[in-house]
C-alpha cells in the first residue's frame, strides 16, 4: 500500500482563472482540473489517495513529506510554480512525478528535479507505474504507446475534491480534433482522431457529480464536436437524461466553428442544456487563418461574422479564443479584432499572443526561421518574434487590445445587444420544459431571483470603484425593465462580476506593463 498525495499547483492570474471575480461568488477557483479525479479512480483501490489543489488550500510540505509518492500536474502557465513544489520537496526527500499538458511537450522541463515524468495520456502507464514501483523496478520515463480507449475510462472520484470550492464541475466526453492548426499541442499529444466515452459512461459521470451538488459543469473536451456523427446520439441521451431529471446541469464547453454548419448539432447541444460554447475563432484576417492551417474558419457558407451569429442565434452564447501576432498581422489587427467583437457581440474573448508550444509545427518551423525567443522568462509575454511588426508594437496593441475590449462601455453594449436588441435566448429548452412543470419554473425561478440579488449585493458591497458600480446598477435595471426575467437578471449579474474581472486584469496590464498569464 502506498500513500499517495496528487497534487494542482497554483495558477498566476489569468482571464480564464476568474480570479477577480471568484470572491464575488464565493468561490475560490474556476473548475478542479479534470485529470487528478481521474488519476484517483485509475489507482487501485489498497492505495491511499489524497488530492491537494493549491488553488483552493495551501500546499502542507510536512504532509508531503510523510507520502509515499508526490504526482504533480500541471500546463504551461504552472511551469514555475511546478518547479518550485519540485525543489522543496526535492530538499525534503520525496520521492516525486510528473505529468500532464506542460511535461508531455517539453520532457526536460524538470531534469534533475523530479523522479519520474509521464509523457501524454496515462491510463495504462500510471497503473502499469505503480506496480512497477511496488516491486522496486519503475522506469524514469512513462509514454502510452496506444491512445487510450475512452470507453475504459473509469468515472473519477469527484468525491475527493473539496468540490464547494469551485464554481464548475470538469467532465470530459471525448478526446482529440481533427483539424490541423499550426500552433495546437492538443492534436500532437491526443491525436487527430476523436475518442469517444459511452452514453453510459457519461451519464454515470453526471450521476456521480450530482452527489457533489455541482450543478454547473465545464466539458472539458478538446473539441466536443470532433466527430460530429458521433457525439449526437451521446448528446441525445445526455439530453433525455437532463430532462427526465428536471435539468440538473447547465454545460459549458469548447467547439470548433464548423458547429454553424450543423443545425441538428446546434439543436442537440441545447437540448442537453449546453449554453456557452467557447470557440477558437482566431483571427478574422483570412490570410492568418490559412498560414495557421486553420482551414474550417476560412469563409465557406457565410463570413466569419455570420457563422458566430448563426451559432448565437441558435441560443449557444459564443465565448472566443482570439491571437494576434501571425506572420500575416501587422498593427492593423488590434483595430480589425475590435471590429470583429463589435460585428459578433461577443462578450467573452480570451486574446492571446501567437505562442509556440514545443512539439507544435510552429515550433518547428519558427525554430529553423531563427524567431524563437528560447529564454523561459518571456519579458514580451510570447516567445514568438513576430514578423510584421517590433515585438514593442505587438506587447503594447496586444494590452491596449484588452483594455479596449473590456472597456465597461463597450462591453455592456455588447451585452444590450446581444440580450436586448438580438433577444438572444439562452433557456430555450428549460422554457419549453417548465410549460409542462410550472411549479419546478416557480422554484428555479424564485431560487435564480435569489441568487441575482445575493451576488448583486456581493457586487455592491465588494467592488471599490463607485462609477464601476452606477454603472452595473444603470444596465441591469436596463435589463429588468426591457426583459423582467429572473433567469437574465442572473445572468447580468454574473456578467458584471465578469466584466469586473477582465475589467481589473487589464487594468492591471496597462499600469504595469505587465502580461499576464500569456506564455
Ligand atoms: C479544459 C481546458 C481548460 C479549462 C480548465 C483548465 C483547468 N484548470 O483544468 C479552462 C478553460 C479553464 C482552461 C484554461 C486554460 N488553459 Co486549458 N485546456 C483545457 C483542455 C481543453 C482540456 C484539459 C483537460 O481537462 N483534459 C482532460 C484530462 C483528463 O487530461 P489531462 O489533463 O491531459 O490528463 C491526462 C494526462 O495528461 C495525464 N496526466 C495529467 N497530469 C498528470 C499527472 C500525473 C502525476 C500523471 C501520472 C499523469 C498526468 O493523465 C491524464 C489521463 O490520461 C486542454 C487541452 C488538452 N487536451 O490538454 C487545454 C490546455 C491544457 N490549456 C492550455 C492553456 C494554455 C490554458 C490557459 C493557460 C490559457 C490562457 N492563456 O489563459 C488557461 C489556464 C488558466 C486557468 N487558471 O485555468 C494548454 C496548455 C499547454 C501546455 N502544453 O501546457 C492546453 C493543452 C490547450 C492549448 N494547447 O492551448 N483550460
Ligand atoms: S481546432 Fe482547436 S483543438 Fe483542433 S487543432 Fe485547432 S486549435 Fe487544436
């Protein structure tokens, strides 16, 4: 029997991280990071398993120090912070691995400070490790020589994470895209070859995460829609779940923009009471798009600006995923990226500079062109020197690009566009559900109106700027007047404990010069 301690190390600030707004919600981090549950449940049973998340208590080293085996996880932006946990426990003599997104792209990351790495999946080499270990004959290195077969995968032990601590639940459909983007690590790790799990293995998953009372969940697949003839006859069955158990979860998830070709997939995806659907759109400069090999978001069947609306209209609300900094940018994308948020309403963009990823085409290629900045501290945020413009007029389009974006004005205009002007639905398929069950809309209702008005006080009492917060009161008495539905006050509401979000960081860009959270 082993003691065995998994452990999520802290995250720096970042747009997706929330971390401005999770103390308005009484949360303490976004999602629990979808692989230590599952690594818990790949562990057999006489073992004992403990998960430490540093994003929701502090890392206990003489805890660490009596276990048997430290794993760490971790992506690119917890590198440092992975090293750090590494050291101490190094000078402590615990005996320690690694895997995850950052150590199966760059093997040599942690030389010398970890005993063990695991380079991609680990389904078959973590159990295959822990009996090697048991006999005293583990290898240094662990890679999966065959993908894994997603419909072995066991449900994970949401029951170890300290779930009231975060906002979403993680669950995980399928694995692997199709596509061939230039600067995408995901298709070099998990392939290009979608994997699906079973109806039966997600729905026992959902199961399970109800018991923790998550009624809010992230899927947290590389692209849900992969295969798009795959995942409808799953998403059917989640959706006859959701409805014969009156709507116990509200999706998010992430997909690829060739969605607005498929009505039936639109259609499946609400049905399942999938609301937000984070796109990688990009760039709308097409000729970025083509350099990038991001051939499915170069104009076929309608523009870029048509597709995202042809998606929203359907009632999935469009979060993006935008870079600039291609071969093909000069400084005239900040201006064409702006237009493009105008043109969609999109609220939600997560902007970043091209990065190169090692492992990635973009690497490669950058590496043999000379235009890789190899230092690992990135003073402009990126490691990509860009082409057309000085890596000065990139850092500083890119932070101006930000603060314009969540400029309160233009963000709630965004916002009264989408809801107000657009009559943007997203609870198309609860309101057709609660026709038939009034006294369950009675009570969702009632329990939304709740909620809107405990966060709004949070934002009241919370937020220190008094003009940030005319403001938020000025557009969500807008909302009630023009649209009085607890559901969307709910939603304004969040909105603005959002916008107070990506409001604070890019703010706190523009004074410090400061990137955060880029590479
Ligand atoms: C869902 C997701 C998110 C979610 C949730 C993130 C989270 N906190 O968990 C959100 C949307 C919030 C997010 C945010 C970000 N993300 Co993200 N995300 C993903 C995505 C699509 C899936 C991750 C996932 O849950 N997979 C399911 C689990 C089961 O798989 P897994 O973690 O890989 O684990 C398996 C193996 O790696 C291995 N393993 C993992 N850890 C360990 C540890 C040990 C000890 C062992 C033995 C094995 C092992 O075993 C598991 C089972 O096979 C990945 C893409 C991908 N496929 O990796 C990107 C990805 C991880 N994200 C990435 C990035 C860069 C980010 C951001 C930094 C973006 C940004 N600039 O802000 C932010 C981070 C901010 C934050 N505070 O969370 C990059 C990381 C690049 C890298 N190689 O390090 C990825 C790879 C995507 C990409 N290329 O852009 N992300
Ligand atoms: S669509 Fe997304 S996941 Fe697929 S290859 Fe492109 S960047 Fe990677």
């Amino acid at each position: 029997m082993a003691d065995i301690v998994l452990v999520n190390p802290r995250f720096e600030v970042s747009y997706w991280g929330l971390e401005h707004a999770l103390p308005l919600l009484g949360k303490k981090c976004n999602l629990p990071t979808a692989c230590l549950p599952l690594l818990a449940a790949l562990t057999p049973e006489h073992h004992r398993l403990t998960i430490v998340d540093e994003n929701v208590e502090p890392i206990d080293y003489d805890r660490l120090a009596r276990a048997d085996i430290v794993g760490l996880t971790g992506m690119i932006v917890q590198r440092h912070r992975m090293r750090e946990i590494l050291r101490e426990l190094r000078a402590r003599g615990v005996f320690t691995v690694v895997g995850g997104p950052w150590v199966s792209v760059q093997e040599d990351y942690f030389e010398g400070l970890t005993d063990v790495i695991f380079v991609g999946e680990a389904e078959t080499t973590w159990p295959q490790f822990l009996d090697d270990w048991a006999h005293g004959r583990y290898q240094h290195r662990y890679e999966q020589l065959e993908r894994t077969d997603m419909t072995s995968v066991p449900v994970p032990r949401y029951d170890l994470l300290k779930t009231r601590n975060y906002l979403f639940g993680s669950i995980q459909f399928s694995r692997g895209c199709p596509f061939q983007c230039e600067f995408c690590d995901i298709i070099v790790t998990f392939g290009r070859k979608p994997r699906l799990k079973t109806s039966g293995q997600v729905i026992a998953e959902l199961e399970a995460m109800r018991k923790q009372h998550l009624p809010m969940a992230f899927i947290v697949d590389d692209n849900l829609i992969g295969n798009k003839v795959a995942v409808k006859p799953l998403l059917r069955d989640v959706a006859a779940w959701q409805a014969a158990e009156g709507y116990p979860f509200t999706f998010f998830t992430e997909a690829s923009l060739n969605l607005a070709e498929d009505d039936e997939l639109m259609e499946l995806m609400i049905a399942a009471n999938i609301m937000v659907v984070f796109i990688g759109i990009e760039t709308p400069n097409e000729a970025s798009l083509r350099e990038t090999k991001k051939y499915q978001n170069v104009r076929k069947g309608g523009t870029l600006v048509d597709r995202v609306r042809k998606v929203q209209d359907s009632g999935l609300e469009v979060w993006c995923g935008m870079i600039v900094g291609f071969d093909h940018d000069d400084t005239a994308i900040f201006t064409a990226q702006h237009e493009f948020m105008r043109q969609t309403d999109i609220m939600h963009a997560m902007v970043g500079m091209l990065s190169a990823i090692p492992k990635t085409p973009l690497h490669a290629r950058l590496k043999s062109e000379g235009r890789l900045d190899l230092d690992d501290e990135q003073v402009f945020g990126t490691n990509v020197i860009p082409l057309n413009m000085s890596r000065e007029e990139l850092r500083d389009g890119y932070i101006g690009l930000m603060q314009d974006l969540y400029d309160t004005e233009f963000y709630f205009d965004r916002l009264e566009n989408l809801f107000l002007t657009r009559r943007f639905d997203p609870a198309r398929v609860r309101n057709d559900y609660w026709r038939q069950h009034p006294w369950q809309k009675w009570r969702s209702q009632s329990l939304d109106a709740l909620r809107a008005l405990g966060l709004f006080l949070r934002l009241m009492n919370n937020v220190p700027d008094p003009e940030l917060r005319r403001i938020y009161r000025r557009r969500m008495t807008r909302m009630i007047r023009r649209r009085p539905d607890p559901n969307l006050l709910l939603i304004c509401v969040l909105k603005c404990a959002l916008h107070y979000h990506h409001y604070t960081m890019s703010r706190a860009m523009v004074e410090q010069r400061m990137l955060v959270n880029t590479f």
